[in-house]
C-alpha cells in the first residue's frame, strides 16, 4: 500500500529473533487443573481436533504420563495437599468447567523449507482430553446475518468459549457458504472454506425471521442471551425481529451489536455496502494502487477485509458493554458502522494535509529510495534501505558495483529523484538472486529487507508451526480442514478449537429443544 509522499524517514530496524522461551515450569503445570470435567453441549459428538504443535507448557503431562506421575509423587504430602486445595478452589470459580478441549498434537516433524508444498496429514488424536477454563466460558451469544462482520465477532468470542448460536435462514443458509474457496474448485454449501473458518465452535440453527413465528423463537432464544450480535441491513432490522428497544424491554441485561455499512444514523445509514464500496468510502482504496499509473484505478485489499475490521471492532465493543453490565445490571446497544472501522486505521493521513501541506495519495514517487518491491529468481522481496548505513551494506552485499558509486545515486534523496535509474540496476541483480539467501545475507548487515510470503509459505513456516497456529478440524462433510488459529494468545485460560463449524440446521432440534419446541413441528409450519 503506498503512503501519504514525504521527506521523513520512516526509522527502519532489523527484525531480530525473540529469545526462546524457558521449558514449562511445574507451577505452570499446576495450575492447568486438570481434574475439571469436560464441557460439551447435549447431543454434540466431540471432533477430532489437531494443532501442528503443542504448546511448550503441556509437553510434560500430556506426553510423559510417567514422568509427571513421578513428579508429583516428589512433591510430597505438603505439596500434594496445596494442589488439592487449590483445584477444590478453582472448582468453584464460575466457567471453570467449560474447555473440554483436545490438546495440541506433541512432536511434529520439523518444517518444510520455504516455498515447499506442506503433504502432511493430521493423524488421529491420542484419546485424552484436556480441561481448563477459557475466557469468556458461560457467555451465551446470538449471531443473525449472512456475511463476514457477525460472523467474525461471533468468532472471537467463540474461540475465547462463548457459547455462540449461529441463526440461519432455510435453504440456502448464509450468503458465505455460496463464497468458497471450494475444494477442487467444486461448490457445496458444506464446503466453503470461507464459512468453515467462520464459524467453527458454534452451534447452527435455521430460523425464517421474516415470519412471526420466526421472530417469537427468536426473542425467546434472545431471553436467554447475554449478547445478541448481527450485520442485518438497517432497512430489514425491523423485519428480522432486530428493534432493540423492543428486545431490550422483554430483557434488559440483553447487549445488541448492530453492524452496518455506515452505521444506523446519518444520510448514509441507509445504503448498501459491499467490500468494495466501504472499503472506498473508508478512504483506503485511494491510497492503494500503482504509484506511477495515474490511469490505473484505486485497488482494494483481497477478500472483505472491511467485514473483518467491522467484526474485530464488533467484538471489542460487545465485550466493553458486557464489561459495563457488570457495574449496571444493563446491556445497551452497540453500533458498528464498517466505513468508521476502515477511516479509523488510515495512520491519520488526513492529517498531512493541515500539518504539511500533503495530499495523501497512492500516486507519486517517494522522496527516499529504495523503498521498494524487487522481483527475485524464486519470488519477490521488499527493499528498505532508506538509511545511509543500510545503502552502504545493501552496495556491499550487491558487491559494490560500479554503478553504485554513480552521483546519481549519492544520497538518499537523489536516489529518489532518480529512482527510474536505480531501480532497473536493482531489479537486474535481484532477479539473479534467491529470496531465502538474500535475506538471509540482508539480516547478517543489519539490512531491513523482508520476503513476500505466498499462502504456501505462511502454511510451511517453521515459525507459525512451532507457535502451533494453524489448525487442523475434521468436517462432517469437508474432511479435514486446515484453518488459522488464534490471533492472540491467553497464558491461563488459552484459545481452543472445540468443533467444526455446523452443517446447516445441525443444530436446530437441540436447540429449540432447549426452550420447550419441536423442530418438526416448526419444519412443517416452514419456520425452520
């Protein structure tokens, strides 16, 4: 993405590896109380869930039966008696008995090199299972919508062990299962790897809204909820059951997340929104683009990432009105308007234009180079050399050519003013080079350059596997499915991936169920 044109330098360092963390200590082992019982709804069949590597603090007890056996028999009587005491205590702390999560796998083989395709298979889980609390265990969420925004919201909270009730219209379901990417490139509603990232650890209903009948469920299902959280069109929340004010009065401690494209107030309130359109009216597709084509069009980023801005911001909100709640005994209603999200993470480059006479633009040359994409024998790699030191190492490690020593090129703001020259000097010797050993060589000299991860790359990186990031869930219809993890990490009450995400209606029966209804009956009345 281009920035705003200016004679700064941004101050650019050189990534250095964190140091490794300290094998788990037995206080940390401790305190993974793992007598607690596992959660799981009724009627809900526990699936086989990988992660590529275990977390560190685990290793002990879960892969050394014997080892941690004999460990705590070296404790003594004293020790064990704390230990009891102490399980008894966290035992009655609300939520403790929720996780149920299956553990990280133990020992994975080590990565693949970069840019090699990742063949492995998930093998079975060990049968054993883990307990431990999770974060927002006990809290009952509601998700109505058909798009990326509610359903991403839902998804953190899920992830951290909410209970989410994902709510479906009949027949086609949500608008992201029709999305994909499908494998073999074949669609199936099951199937989307959009909707299964989504909308793992929730439980899915069908529920025709636009009918009474439809909207009663749902306010009887809404009596029961903490937090109610949708991406409903202004103009069709009335008709979907969704008046706060209305939910709110039958219960009060009820919280509602409304996200809409540019909020439920205003002369806009009232348009359509796709990616496309707030991620323009956000003001980010205008600093997006090629800087040296003014013929060329804005760009905007790959997917809805605008509905994941909205729903990230969604959960934030949701979490700090429930954070309130505490104090009032009362929810309130959460407004999310997706062009707000988008204007709020411009890096304030509206602010040039009072402060220094800027327009922000994707267009023009930048003042300092290189700072630049360079295309390499094997991929492509970012230059960032806008330090007279970094240039200097940069010439050494190109082997000091002549052309370096040019005038042309003598400082770092005559190396931007002739950019059009440089750059062809530098793309003639990149393109020889390799990715991996260019960087490699950059990193030795203190030189900021970074590679371009490819999708493969991020799958095979040695770094995101030791981590455990991606997740592996096997799906009823899909198969196994390889997913991202947590974005964040909690040291005591840790992300987990509890289910698959449902197949549409899988739910329904036991849902209903649990407010006194009869799913046939409604299926013939065409409610679900």
């Amino acid at each position: 993405m281009s920035g705003p044109r200016s004679e700064r330098s941004p101050t650019a360092t050189c990534a250095r590896s964190p140091p490794r963390a300290p094998r788990a200590c037995r206080a940390r082992r401790r305190a993974l109380n793992l007598g607690c019982r596992p959660r799981g709804h009724p009627g809900r069949t526990n699936p086989r869930v990988l992660r590529h590597q275990q977390a560190r603090g685990l290793r002990a007890l879960l892969d050394d039966a014997e080892r941690a056996r004999r460990d705590r028999r070296d404790r003594g009587p004293e020790a064990g008696a704390r230990a009891r005491a102490r399980r008894r205590g966290l035992a009655r702390v609300q939520g403790l008995a929720g996780g149920g999560a299956l553990p990280h796998r133990a020992h994975d083989a080590p990565g693949a090199p970069r840019g090699a395709p990742d063949v492995r298979r998930a093998g079975a889980a060990r049968n054993r299972r883990l307990s431990m609390p999770a974060a927002l265990d006990h809290l009952q969420v509601l998700e109505v919508g058909s798009g990326v925004g509610a359903a991403y919201a839902s998804k953190l909270l899920a992830d951290l062990g909410a209970s989410v009730i994902k709510i479906e219209p009949p027949g086609e379901g949500d608008a992201t299962r029709a999305r994909g990417p499908f494998p073999g490139n074949v669609p199936h509603p099951e199937k989307s790897g959009l909707f299964l990232y989504l909308n793992a650890n929730k439980r899915g209903i069908t529920l025709d809204l636009t009918r009474p009948r439809g909207r009663e469920i749902l306010e009887r299902l809404a009596a029961r909820a903490d937090l109610l959280v949708h991406d409903v069109h202004p103009r069709e929340m009335a008709g979907r059951g969704l008046d706060y004010e209305r939910l709110a009065a039958m219960h009060p401690p009820l919280v509602m997340t409304s996200i809409a494209p540019f909020g439920l107030t205003g002369p806009h309130a009232g348009y359509r929104g796709p990616d496309v359109v707030t991620w323009s009216a956000g003001g980010v597709a205008t600093l997006n683009g090629e800087p040296a084509r003014p013929d060329l069009p804005p760009l905007k980023a790959f997917g809805d990432q605008s509905g994941f801005q909205a729903g990230l911001n969604a959960a934030v909100g949701s979490l700090g009105a429930l954070f309130a709640r505490l104090a009032t005994g009362r929810g309130e209603h959460v407004e999310v308007s997706t062009q707000e999200c988008l204007a709020a993470i411009l890096e304030l480059t509206f602010e040039f234009w009072p402060y220094c006479g800027l327009v922000a633009s994707r267009l023009g040359a930048k003042p300092i180079q290189p700072l630049c994409f360079m295309e390499c024998r094997d991929g492509w790699i970012f230059l960032c050399c806008v330090e007279e030191h970094q240039w200097k190492s940069l010439v050494d490690i190109m082997g000091n050519p002549e052309w370096a020593s040019m005038e042309l090129f003598g400082d770092r703001l005559s190396r931007g003013a002739n950019f059009d020259a440089l750059q062809v000097f530098l793309q003639e010797w990149c393109r020889e080079q390799s990715v991996q050993e260019l960087y490699e060589a950059a990193q030795r000299r203190r030189v900021p350059l970074a590679p371009v991860s490819t999708m493969g790359d991020l799958l095979a990186s040695p770094h995101l596997r030791a981590r455990g990031f991606f997740a592996t869930v096997e799906h009823a219809a899909a198969g196994a499915v390889t997913i991202p993890g947590a974005p964040c990490k909690l040291s005591a009450t840790p992300w987990t991936l509890r289910a698959p995400a449902p197949c549409l209606g899988q739910h329904t029966a036991e849902v209903l169920g649990e407010i006194g209804l009869d799913a046939a009956t409604l299926a013939r009345e065409g409610v679900v």
